[in-house]
C-alpha cells in the first residue's frame, strides 16, 4: 500500500478546497444533496459525491490514483459532530 503524502501546506490545502467547492461544486452539487459528503481533488477539480466519505473518496481515488482530496458536507461547515 502505498502512503500518499501531502504536496502543499495545511493552509494551502485548505485554501484551494473551499476555493475550489465555493466556485465550481457547490453550484452544481447543493440542491438536493444536502447532508452528503463530497470529495475534491484539489488539483483537478473533480469530486465524487456519497452518503458515506470513505465510498466519495474511493470513486475519487478510482479515477486519481495520487489524488490531494478535500472533503466538505454539502449545506454545512462541519464534517463530524461531537457529543
């Protein structure tokens, strides 16, 4: 198994993901998926979207081998919840 390693720094990496989903996903992916999990591959711009992040980052990484992937909750700032 290969380990992927991190190409840019955390807040470059965060900022090319909510860039990337503000500009072009989000558009596409907010109505009627609210509550699910997309995954974004911040060098292309492809995503996956799914119930469940593992299955979203799967398809990605189907497609993206060395895929850099930025996961967001669609209609919500939060991935997880606590308590």
């Amino acid at each position: 198994m290969t380990i992927r390693q991190p190409r840019y720094s955390k807040e470059e990496f965060a900022r090319r993901g909510d860039e990337i989903y503000e500009s072009k996903v989000r558009p596409q992916v907010e109505q009627g998926n609210h509550g699910k999990i997309v995954a974004i591959d911040i060098e292309t711009g492809d995503f996956e979207v799914d119930v469940r992040e593992i299955a979203a980052c799967d398809r990605l990484e189907t497609r993206y081998p060395d895929a850099q992937i930025w996961i967001v909750r669609i209609g919500s700032r939060h991935i997880r919840r606590f308590g």
